[in-house]
C-alpha cells in the first residue's frame, strides 16, 4: 500500500525550499537537521518523486519541487486566511439570527435598543418574529426566543432571562375625574378590557378574577390600545410597569406586588449553543433586560 503524504510535511517543504539549508529550516521550526531530512524524504517516498538537488552550496528544487511548491504555497495562503477569519470570529460575528418574541417585547423593548446592537455587532442581521404561537424554536423555525411561557421540550435550552411585572395604571386626568377612597383605589372606576378571545392572557384573568363584576370603559385586543386608551383618560389598564414607565402621565394605581409578575425565558435550540452570533444575541438581549430592570 503506497504512504499517503502527511500535509504537515508542507511546512518543512516550504521552509526547506525558501531557506534552501536544512539547518536554517531547523531553526526556524525547532527541530533538528535530521527531523528535517526525513519529514522531506517522507513526501519523497509519498509522491514518488525528487524534490530536491544537494548542492554545497544549498538545496534547489526539481522540476517536481517546483510544481509541488505552487501547490504547497496554495494550501498555505488559505491556512493563514482561515486562521485569520476565525481568529477574528468571535470578535466579529456575522450571519443572520431569526428571534421569535411577543410583539410587546419587540416593540417596546428589543427594536429601540437595535441601534446599538447595530454598531456593536455590524456583521449581524437580526430577523424578529412575532406571534410566537406559531414560532418553534425546536423546529428551527427560530434560533432564539424570548417567551413568557416556559417551553417544556428536552432538547432546548432554557435560562430564566428575567421578570415583567405588571400593576395597575391610570392617567391623571381620569384619576381626578374618578376620585377613589385611599383604601379602595379600584373602587367606582373602570377598566380597559381584553377582548374575550385574549381571555388566556395573564392580564385579563387577572382582573376578570379581581374585579369579576367589572364594566369594561373599552374593550381591545392589543396592549399599545391599552396604553393608547388609558392615556385618553378613558379608564384603568392592567400594564407592565416597563411600558408604563415611560408616559409621565399615568399613575400607578395597584402597585405590581398586588397585581402579578410574569418570568421571561430566553430559548434556543441545543444545536446552536456554540454559534458566536447567536451567543452575541443572547448576551446582548441579557443585558437589555438587565438595563430595564427586567432582571
């Protein structure tokens, strides 16, 4: 059975024939003269071929050396660019990663901190997927996923990535129009409501369980309507206190102690626990809900 070439040889050839000295290829690979010698005369014996003529004064390639050579400073070129591209891999990520989220998150959480995320990590397109009921992260369909359900499959990873806490909330002006006794601040005033087919959501059940008799002011299906009516003064809201933070003009009404807090978990595939930019999207979302307080 002929020896097959062993392609860390490449290096004592291409050494060999810009230094035409063994002693000098010696040097500069550390090793002796005669490792030198015999890992030459193993791509010899490999290729069945001459690659070098011994003259006092050096070593000088063959017709065949020469061809090999070409070949030899091929493979090295890409050597030194691959070594070069993932050295610099973790450091500059790049490639496209599909985040599966409510589109509260994504609206009011994740896209206003994407231009810094932009300058951070250039080289990453970010897809944003709302709608996660229809989002698997265990199907591929999605690379992460920020959920306020915990995922029950064996073959993702999850991570408790923090906390929303929701309280009750009302604008100033609907707060003076509705006056409440101190000790019963819901008392003769109403509340925007979620549509029956959200009846699921923690918000709704929570307050068609505290307030069961209530009279809707409004009923809607989706929390910017909320936000948008209770900053009408058109009632109360069930919001996160997150969102709620950033409109001066509401007051909280039921602190989050007595309303109820929902854990945020940060999913991914098992697959791609080892993917740079993946783990910079995960960091990077980590660190957002850190600055919100969400953590």
């Amino acid at each position: 059975m002929a020896q097959k070439m062993d392609w860390n040889d490449l290096r004592f050839f291409l050494t060999v024939a810009r230094t035409q000295s063994l002693t000098k290829t010696a040097e500069a690979l550390r090793v002796s003269q005669s490792t030198v010698s015999r890992r030459i005369g193993m791509i010899e014996t490999a290729l069945s071929v001459r690659l070098f003529i011994h003259h006092q004064s050096g070593y000088f390639l063959t017709d065949a050396g020469r061809d090999l050579m070409r070949y030899a400073e091929e493979v090295e070129e890409k050597v030194l660019q691959l070594e070069s591209d993932i050295a610099g891999y973790d450091r500059h990520p790049t490639g496209t990663v599909r985040l599966a989220t409510a589109s509260t998150l994504a609206s009011h959480l994740i896209i206003p901190a994407l231009p810094r995320f932009a300058a951070r990590f250039p080289g990453i397109t970010l897809e944003i997927i709302t709608g996660v009921n229809t989002v698997s992260v265990s199907r591929h369909d999605a690379d992460l996923a920020l959920r306020l359900i915990r995922p029950v499959q064996q073959t993702l990873k999850i991570r408790r990535a923090g906390c929303i806490r929701s309280a009750i909330y009302g604008s100033e002006a609907y707060l003076r129009q509705h006056p409440a006794p101190e000790a019963e601040p819901l008392s003769g005033r109403r509340f925007i409501s979620w549509d029956t087919a959200y009846a699921h959501l923690p918000a709704a059940r929570w307050l068609s369980e505290t307030c069961p008799k209530h009279t809707p002011a409004l009923v809607v299906t989706s929390l910017d309507s909320h936000i948008a009516a209770v900053r009408a003064a058109l009632g109360l809201a069930v919001l996160p206190c997150f969102i709620a933070s950033h409109y001066p003009e509401l007051t909280e009404v039921l602190p989050a102690e007595k309303v109820f807090a929902e854990d945020i978990w940060l999913v991914s595939h098992a697959d791609l626990t080892a993917s740079t930019r993946v783990r910079a999207v995960s960091d990077f979302l980590l660190e957002m809900l850190s600055e919100a307080q969400l953590r």
